[in-house]
C-alpha cells in the first residue's frame, strides 16, 4: 500500500507524493524550551520518530527535523521568576529537554536547529518579505501583513472576521498581523542586532527560517501538535508561502491532546505529570504503548487506568517472547510451516495498517494475533522451533518501530548469574536453610528477576 497520511490543510487522508522520490523531510516543531516538558509535550516526538522508523524500515529516506526554540516571551518570564540569566534558563531546559526525550529510546532527529544558531537566516528572511510587501515595520517592530495573504485562515478552517488577534498594539496596520521581529522591552535580558534595531524575532518567522533551512522552500511533512494549528502554523503557512509562492508543506500532521483529568495537559492549567518523573515512575515502554495504542490524530487518556491497560498489554508481549526465546533456542531458518507463515501475513498488516495514516491501534492489534498463535502452538508442544523463532523475529522487529522493542531484552531468558544464584537458592532450600535462600531471592530481584516456586519447580521471570 502507498503511505497515506492525513492532511489538516485538505481535511482528508492523502497519498504522500515526495519533492523526491523516495525521500521524505520532516519538520516537526520542538518545545519552547522554558521548563521541564510534560507527557503531553513528548507526544509530537514520539509520533515523529516513530514514524521515520516505519517509513525507514520499508524503504523510505527520511530526514527529521525538529527545533528548539530558545528565544520567546516564557523564556524571559522563566529567567526572571528564577533570577537567571534567560540565555542560562534556555541552555539548561534545552540540555533537560534532550535528556529526557532521550531516555524514551527512540533516538534523536537528524537535525536539532536552535534559534539562536538560525538569526542570520531568521533576519535575511524578514528583509525578503518586507522587500516583497509583504510586510511592515514599525518603530523597531516588524509585523506580517494578514490581508496580503488571501487564504489566510484555510489551515485552521477560520474565517478572518472570527479570529482573535495574538497581541493589540497600535502599531499593527491590522489587529491579525503578527509579528516577524518584536523590539526589545525592558526586562528582556538578551537581545540582537537587526536592520530594525535591538530586538528579537518573533515565534513563528523562527520555525519558517529553520525548516527552510534544513529542508528548502517546500517541505514534504509538517508536524506538531493540534494546539499549534493556530495561530502558529497558520502564521507559518503565511509568511512562507507569501515569501515563496510556493506551498510550504506538502502534508499538515497534526497529533492529538494528551487528556488528563478530563482537560488537556497544560502547564498553564497545571495539571501535569513531567516526562522525567513519568519515565522514573513507568519507565519509556509503558508511555510508549499507552500513545501507540491510539491513532495519533486523535486525543490519549491519560489516567491510572490507561496507564495499568499499558503496562498489561506490554506485560503479554513481554511473555510471549519470553516464551518464544525458551522453545525457539538457537533454532535454523524457519521451515515454512503455518506459524512462519501466520507471522509473514502479520508482517504484512502491521505495515499497511502504518501505511494508512500511522494506524498503530490497527498495528498493535495484528501484533497481538500473532502472539496469540504463538502461544496457542507454544501450548500445543508442536511448534517448530524454527517457526517460533521466525514469528519472534518478526515481533521484535515490528516493536521496534513502536519504541517497544525493549520489551524482547529479557526475553531471551535469566543471564547465567542468575541461574546460577537460583541453583544455589534451591540447594539451600533442601538444607533448610531458608534465610540463606530469602537473601538469594533479594539477590535474584535485585538482578530483575522474581522466582516463582512452581510445581514442577522453581522459574524466573521478569520483575
């Protein structure tokens, strides 16, 4: 199947026809780096480089951009309330933001552009549009002039007289025009040279410079969160285009709201849990299943209960890999048999199902067919062992896509110095020796693995 995407600017499911064959860019819009990011923030992340690992993964060139912006209005408010420099503010949440996002396991963009590594190319891009009539300046303020953009509007499927403006200030032409380049106002501790004066850019010329710059004038993909639709990527969608004659993204991918509490999660309304404390609490593979197990146009719950349906889920992929790893051994080539070929049909479904406008609920589901075969051949004690290792093959790599391919690492069964620990556990067990053997089981979880005394004699699983 050809990649389908959903596009917000034609309001329906599209082909993804590439600038270049084969190749796809990728602008995904970073945080304002002020503060600590929530769960919420991680998930145009996530959707991101989940996405490139699919498109990789069946053939396609990508390169992912995504950006930092480490000038705006909360970074100075930030500095200020706590008494630091905003240059010193930005640095330390970008270095945050990155620490983070990392320990979701999912690698980083192939580019990371700062806006105060992009100023030259923010600035050279407003003298264009003000050479164009495109816009104005005004007593150290430039502003993007709304009325010389006729379709203004269309993204967020507004009608100019219901929009409300950002900012009120007498020196806009119009209350919609925004601005490209703000001077700076007392309390703003950094600010740049520009041919307008001391001052700083505004929000949305800064994402406009930089995905131009990485990626050129048009642009494959343009992601982030529904919340930027407006006035952000509107405002984007102007100035460049305006600047270009040219569309500036060939597909709007936009994902839904992390819901928590019955509301969306917002700094601003406070009800929050941040990614670091969530990652301590939950570790990456339960977030990760908890955004895959919905399609990512659409809102996520965010709740105990969401949470504890996650860790279950993961908990049955877990095992059956545990239990492939034990039957298949270092089995040879798959033989072809009905499980080889359940896994191939599998294979199949889980990438049309991402083909079609990154399905993962419809993905995970045929990830689970799967592992219920499996363990149904498992229970039956007649499948072969090459077939099970094919069909273990095939989910490992299949999670990896979703982030969850860490949830193969102890399946592969108990390292030799917890079988050993165990042994020693058992014998002093038929010596009575029992607070020896409560010590080697505090010893074997410390290890990351439970003993669980069975019948047939005791086993180890995954803590």
């Amino acid at each position: 199947m050809t990649l389908h995407l959903y596009d917000s600017l034609r309001r329906s499911v599209v082909p993804v026809e590439p600038l270049t064959p084969g190749q796809l860019g990728l602008y995904v819009c970073g945080p304002t780096v002020y503060g600590p990011i929530h769960v919420g923030n991680a998930r145009p992340f996530v959707v991101a480089m989940t996405l490139a690992r699919h498109l990789r993964r069946t053939g396609w060139q990508i390169k992912v951009v995504s950006n930092l912006t480490d000038i705006n209005d909360k970074i100075y408010t930030a500095a200020v309330a706590e008494g630091i420099e905003s240059e010193v503010l930005a640095a330390r949440e970008s270095a945050r933001y990155i620490a983070d996002t990392t320990r979701l396991g999912l690698g980083r963009p192939d580019l990371e552009p700062k806006v105060t590594d992009s100023l030259p190319e923010i600035i050279a891009m407003i003298e264009q549009l003000i050479a164009g009539g495109h816009a104005y300046a005004a007593d150290g303020d430039v502003y993007f002039s709304v009325a010389d953009f006729p379709s203004y509007g269309a993204l967020s499927g507004q009608k100019i007289d219901e929009m409300q403006p950002e900012e009120i200030t007498s020196k806009k032409s119009a209350p919609l025009d925004f601005a490209l380049w703000k001077a700076t106002k007392p309390g703003e501790d950094a600010a740049w040279e520009s041919p307008w004066g001391l001052g700083r850019p505004g929000w949305h010329i800064e994402c406009s410079a930089m995905a131009m710059t990485a990626l050129g004038e048009e642009i494959d993909i343009h992601g982030g969160g529904i919340d930027l639709k407006f006035p952000h990527h509107e405002n984007e969608r102007a100035q460049s285009e305006a600047l270009t004659g040219r569309a500036f993204s060939r597909i709007w991918l936009h994902n839904g709201m992390l819901r928590f509490g019955g509301d969306k999660m917002s700094k601003s309304l406070g009800n929050i849990d941040r990614l670091a404390d969530a990652l301590d609490r939950e570790g990456p593979e339960t977030l990760l299943s908890l955004f895959a197990r919905a399609q990512y146009r659409s809102s996520v719950d965010y709740s105990p209960d969401s949470l504890e349906d996650a860790r279950r889920s993961n908990d049955r992929l877990r095992e059956a890999l545990r239990r492939a790893a034990r039957t298949s051994g270092a089995a040879p080539a798959a033989s072809g048999g009905p499980l080889a070929e359940a896994a191939a049909e599998v294979d199949s479904r889980f990438r049309t199902a991402l083909d079609d406008d990154f399905a993962t609920p419809e993905a995970l589901a045929a990830l689970f067919d799967l592992v219920r075969q499996l363990n149904a051949a498992i229970d039956a004690g007649d499948a072969d062992p090459a077939d099970v290792a094919q069909a273990r093959s095939v989910l490992v790599e299949c999670l990896y896509v979703l982030g969850l391919d860490g949830l193969a690492a102890t399946s592969e069964g108990p390292p030799a110095e917890a079988l050993t620990l165990l042994r020693e556990r058992e014998n002093a067990r038929l010596e009575r020796n029992f607070e020896r053997a409560d010590a080697l089981r505090d010893e074997l979880l410390a290890l990351g693995w439970v003993v669980q005394d069975l019948p047939d004699g005791p086993e180890l699983a995954p803590a």
